[in-house]
C-alpha cells in the first residue's frame, strides 16, 4: 500500500486508506513493532501505560494483532459492535472507517483553540499508572470497580472529566453514560478472558467512535492489544477485591517532585503470545 494512503500514524500502528480491491473505502490497520515506555538508566523499559514511544520490539505488531483479532471475534460473540471485519496478514486488520469522538474548535480565531481529536477511555481494576501518581493517598493496587476516565489523545493525554465533555458540548450526557457503560462492559468481557488463565488485568484503555457509515451508535473503534492493557501475575485479591500481594508486587519512588509506580508482576507485552495465542 501506497505510503500516500497514509491517514494516520500512531504510537503503535499505522492506519492507510483503501483505494481499490474487495476492501475498498475501508481502512487497513498495520500494526508495527513500536512501543512505547519510559527510559531508565539509559535503557528502554517498555510499558504499555506511558505515552512515550522508546523503542522496538521484534515481532511485537504481529502479536498485538492477532490478540486484538481474538478479542474482536470475541466480543462479536458477547453482541458487542465494533469496527472490526477481517485480518488479512499477521500484523495487518481491516476495519471500517468510524470517526472518534471529537469535536472542532468552538473559536478557531483566537490564537491556541484547538480541535478535540479524539478522545480515549481508561479503566481501571485496581489503583497503579498514573491513576496512582495523581492521588497518592490510594493504596497501590486498591480494588477500585473499573473507574473509567476520558482523556484527549495526542503527543500528550490530558484527563478530561466527565462533566467537562458534557458542558463543552463534546458529547451530550446520554453519549456519556452509554459511554462509560460500554466500557465497562468491554472490561469485564477482557478481565474474565485473563482470569480464565489465572491472570488480572490490572486496567487498560480503549478508543470509542462512530462508523462513517452506521447509524451513528457509538461503538469500540481502535485496538484491544497487548497496547492498551496492562496484566499482571500472582494477584491475591482480599474480601474488598484489594490485593494482599501489592508489597511484594510495587515498587515506587518520590524524586525531585515526580512519583513514579512500578508492578514487578506486570506481564511483557512480549509475553501475551504464550498466553492466549
């Protein structure tokens, strides 16, 4: 495919138009080795949690698509829509146009407006990320029931809450509740998949939209890959859903005003190959 094809590039993957062929007017997903992370010591430490792309990992795009394969197909069984239609290699989807949840500037003539250009949905099982780092009085890894968060997606996600998207007139409050439902939803159909190999989804995020050519019904757009998840091994949960492993598991660390939270249990992205494909 023509690199002019090219309708966007992302941190993991990159999304090109279909011109001609039985997939015409669709979208071709091409997953790459891209993954994102932070550097310690001078070294990449990939996690799927950080915005940051620092580095490669061999064979990583083939994997994250045929997982988001699976849990397509598998969500297409629970009666769950997305935009999901076929994989035609090992790191390349077809998927049907759908246009995510934004929203264009309300002033364009005044210097820094800026259009919404979509927006991503976390959720979380217990408290770690940056879920943690933001209200450090949480006990790490605290069960806290798929709290589910927007963000605006870009060189840098900023939180946007709930009733901001509301009053903005970025989505109206019915758009947001089946939102949030539909999040939920999808959560618990992935968090059973992994307890069902004795792993916890710890929290992932998700991209919501609706197709170009739907009914407007807003349904789950983007990716599930090892990308957006993040999973971990040996979760001991209490009576409250609480881990009792957490002082085993986290490690964390206050330096020159920066909180930093990591989960020693955490699975490789690397890893999810050997787990369900």
């Amino acid at each position: 495919m023509a690199e002019k094809n090219l309708v966007y590039r992302g941190k993991s993957k990159d999304v090109y138009d279909i011109t001609e062929g039985p997939y015409a007017g669709k979208y071709r997903f091409v997953f790459t080795d891209r993954a994102t992370g932070y550097i310690e010591n001078g070294k990449a430490v990939f996690d799927p949690g950080y915005d940051v792309v620092v580095g490669e990992i061999p064979g990583k795009g083939a994997i994250a698509c045929r997982f988001a394969t699976r849990f397509f197909k598998l969500l297409k069984e629970k009666g769950i829509p997305s935009h999901y239609i076929d994989t035609i290699t090992d790191n390349e989807m077809i998927v049907e146009p759908a246009f995510p949840l934004s929203m264009p500037a309300a002033s364009p003539e005044f210097s820094g407006s800026a259009e919404l250009l979509n927006l991503e949905w976390t959720w979380r099982n217990n408290a770690t990320g940056s879920f943690w780092r933001r209200y450090p009085f949480v006990r790490p890894c605290k069960n806290i029931h798929k709290v589910v968060e927007a963000w605006t997606k870009g060189d840098s996600d900023i939180l946007i809450t709930l009733e901001a998207l509301e009053e903005t007139g970025a989505m109206s409050k019915d758009e947001i509740n089946r939102s949030v439902e539909l999040v939920k939803d999808i959560a618990e159909i992935v968090s059973q998949e992994f307890a069902s190999r004795d792993l916890h989804v710890i929290d992932g995020k998700f991209e919501l939209g609706r197709l170009k050519y739907g009914d407007g019904k807003i349904v789950i757009i983007d990716e599930i890959s090892p990308d957006v998840l993040r999973v971990c091994r040996g979760y001991a949960p209490d009576d409250r859903g609480d881990c009792k492993a957490y002082k085993d598991c986290v490690v964390t660390n206050f330096t020159d005003g920066k909180r930093t939270i990591k989960n020693k249990n955490q699975v490789a992205a690397a890893d999810f190959i050997n787990i369900f494909l």
